[in-house]
C-alpha cells in the first residue's frame, strides 16, 4: 500500500477524486484478502513443535495400527455411505427430508447479512437468490456424479454473506465465516440431485454426508451403466493433495484433493467427464507415481505420516471453500485415506466411535488422561467447534495435527491460519490470552473412529 501511495503521489495527471476511488478499491480488495499464511509464526509451540510429521514416528514406524482384515471391514461401510445417494429415494440416510430442507432454506433467506466490504447485504437480492432456488418438496431424485472439485452452498448463489459487519472484514483476527457455505464435494463422489434453479446454473444434491447447492457444470448425470461401473469396482484413493489432473490436449481438467476415492482399472483411475447430452462417462486416466494407492491403505504410522505432511501447513478454509479445508474436512479426509468413514462436522465426529469423556477432567489433568488413553494416529481429540488428530508425544508432551483459525484473546483472535502440529498449550506466551482459551482448557473428549486398534 506505501508503495502504491508513493505512486499515485507521482502522477500528478490524476485528480483528488480519481485517487480517492483508487484507494477504495484497493481498500475493498485487503479486506477480501485471506489471512496470511505465515501468521502462524508468531505462536512458539509452532517453532517448538517440528513441522513435519516424520519428527512424530514411533520406532517401529511400520507396524499395523490394526489388522487389515478390520480396515475393510471400515472400507465395506465406507463404501456404503458414499453411495448411498444413488441407493436411497429420499434424505432419510441423512435423517433429513425435502420439507426440513425447505423450511432451512427460508429460514437462510430471512436472516440479516453483510456483503465482504462489511455493507448490509440487500434483502431484495437475497430474496432474488432464494426465489432461484425453489425446490418441489415431492421431488423424486436422479444420480449424478461430481466431476470437479466444487463448493457445496445452502442457496444457489456463489456470493459470500457474513453474520456481522466485524466478521465480514475480519476485524480483530475474526474468521471470515461465509455462513453460505457448507462444504466441498470431490470429483467422483456420488448424488442426488433434488432439484434445478430457475436460472439451470445450480443444483440441488445430496451426498453420502451433505446436502446443497453445487454448480451445474461441476457434475454430470449417472445411468445404470455409469453407477454398475462405478459401484462394483476396485478402488483407489489419492494420496497426494491437489493432483492436477490434465486432458489429452494438455489442458487443464481439475485438481483432486487427497482422500478421494475412485473406481480402478488396474493401475489407472476411471474420472466422471460429461458425454453426450450431458450425461457422465468414464475416463481412464493414468496417475503419476505415488498419487495414488489401493483402497483402503494399510494403517501404519508411516502411511499416516505421509498424509499427514500432504496436508500440513495447508491454509485454513472454513467449510472447504476454495479447495481448502477446515478441522473436521481434514480430519475426514486423512481417515478416509484408510478407509474410515466420518462425518462432516467436528460435532458430528466427536460421536463416530468408541468416547471417553474428559470434561470433568481438571485441566491438569487431562495431557495425563490423554497420554493414558489415546493411540497417535488413531484418536481423535474433540473440543467444542474444533477437532484434532493425536499424533503422540513430543518433548514429554501430547502432541496433535489439526487446521486451526487461531486462539482467543480478549479482543478478538491470534491467526494462526493453517494446518499445523502443536502441543495443547498453543498461544500460552500471548499476553492478551483470553481465560480458558488453551486447547487443553476445552477439551471434551477423545473419540476413536476405528476399534481393534494396537495400543503398543
């Protein structure tokens, strides 16, 4: 910005009045801005705590973590919920319905909100992207199939709405918390579609852990011949974080994120494209080395290691929006790797599994409770509105990988903004800290996704 004042003080054709529009503009784009990724350098856990997950390996790095013969039997129900969309005729597996979906989306299209550059978002517009999206609550569903990473959003609208003026500038180190956003759907993944918008550029799908709007162009309709091959496959899952994905022509045809899963034909993945007429068809693509493996992989601290520091340092994105991803996205992603199915929020997850409570734990208490009861790699730690992986010990002390905002202070956040390893005392040196703010003060719970786990 001083170099673009010093600027725009040298070209003296300019007028006060064409300045002053400049500065606004620019003034609107910082606003808009992400926080900056190096934030997290400011947090002494985060120079303490190395950065990478190799530092974390036990000394038998290859052992199972559980037999393989219990992880297909997690990869049978895994593969259960990711296509119980084509399977269903209603909501009911997600124990929603039509109506319930309708109700939600008034209810959204009442609320007041505010534009990015922390204006009041005009009530007629919003009332103009509800109308958009009208759904028939009789509506029987079609299959389809995404082929390109893509938001999932609660109206047919790609336009980002906040709560509160101070959270749509991002005063105080607030989350910019899109409130229209749900989720991120990944090439491959099976739906439902409910219903078009009025305009043809949004549907209405359900997958196997979501429901929403997604852009039309980012999926394709599945017939019998496309879900027989795609439901009684072999799998593959990719290991590697935002592998581009290119066509003949060399051009570009999406990136996908680590933890999808997609049908195999020997060493080749079988990706949605849009035929004829727009209907999906299959595509053999062949990955690069590495990108990919046999689903699900081996559960070894080694492998978890690996898609851990795919995903470290990974900039925070709340709801996955822009094909990032918040705590509980990462957190689905890294057990889907081996073939566990969660949930899509961190609440939802601090259910999936066998529980032990640690809320009426004293704070001392509870890193002693922790190493006593959690297993690195396989445990995960639950606090109201944000979830953490257990990776074990490091300097005599819990160590955890999660995708964190920041931590509380009495006048707003400390950013941290990305996916890190930290103990649970992160921001402890912060003098603005706010009381009970620390991880280890708002821990709730340990919760273990898979069981038959090895705990030695």
């Amino acid at each position: 910005m001083i170099f673009i004042l010093r600027f725009l003080n040298g070209v003296r054709a300019l007028n006060v009045k064409t300045i002053a529009l400049i500065l606004a503009i620019l003034a609107r784009c910082a606003a808009q801005m992400p926080a900056r990724a190096d934030a997290a350098d400011r947090f002494a856990d985060l120079e303490r705590f190395p950065q990478s997950a190799d530092a974390y390996l036990p000394m038998d790095p290859d052992g199972l973590i559980t037999d393989f013969s219990n992880q297909q039997v997690y990869a049978e129900e895994f593969l259960r919920n990711h296509f119980a969309p084509w399977e269903n005729d209603d909501l009911s597996y997600l124990g929603l319905t039509l109506d319930m979906i309708i109700d939600f989306h008034k209810a959204a299209a009442r609320k007041r909100y505010y534009s990015e550059n922390g204006a009041a978002y005009p009530r007629a517009s919003l009332a103009e992207i509800a109308a958009n999206g009208a759904l028939d609550p009789d509506a029987s569903p079609r299959s389809g199939v995404v082929l390109a990473d893509t938001d999932v959003r609660v109206l047919p609208t790609s336009v980002r709405l906040f709560s509160s003026r101070a959270a749509a500038l991002g005063e105080s180190g607030r989350l910019r918390l899109d409130e229209l956003q749900v989720s991120a759907v990944k090439p491959g993944e099976p739906i439902a579609i409910f219903g078009v918008s009025k305009d043809s550029n949004w549907l209405f799908a359900a997958t196997g852990a979501v429901t929403g709007w997604i852009r039309a162009k980012n999926a394709a309709i599945a017939d019998d011949d496309f879900k027989d091959a795609y439901m009684y496959s072999t799998y593959s899952v990719t290991v590697r974080d935002n592998l581009e994905i290119g066509g003949e022509d060399g051009k570009r045809i999406c990136a996908v994120k680590l933890g999808a899963v997609l049908p195999r034909n020997g060493g080749d993945l079988l990706l949605p494209v849009r035929g004829c007429g727009g209907m999906a068809a299959i595509r053999r693509y062949t990955p690069p080395a590495g990108a990919a493996a046999a689903f699900p992989v081996p559960f070894t601290p080694r492998n978890a290691s690996a898609v851990i520091d795919q995903m470290m340092a990974e900039r925070y994105g709340w709801g996955g929006a822009g094909g990032l991803r918040d705590c509980s996205l990462m957190t689905k992603d890294y057990f889907s790797v081996f073939g566990v199915w969660l949930p899509r929020n961190s609440g939802d997850q601090a259910k999936a599994g066998a529980v032990v409570p640690l809320g009426n734990t004293p704070s001392k208490g509870r890193a002693g409770a922790i190493v006593s009861n959690a297993v690195p790699y396989a445990t995960l730690i639950h606090m109201p509105g944000h979830i953490m992986l257990y990776i074990g010990l490091y300097d005599g002390e819990p160590a955890v990988f999660h995708n964190t905002w920041g931590v509380r202070t009495k006048t707003g956040r400390a950013v941290v903004g990305r996916a890190v390893a930290s103990g649970l005392r992160l921001g402890v040196e912060l003098p603005g800290k706010a009381e009970g703010s620390l991880l280890i003060d708002r821990i709730d719970s340990l919760v273990f996704p898979i069981a038959n786990i090895r705990t030695k």
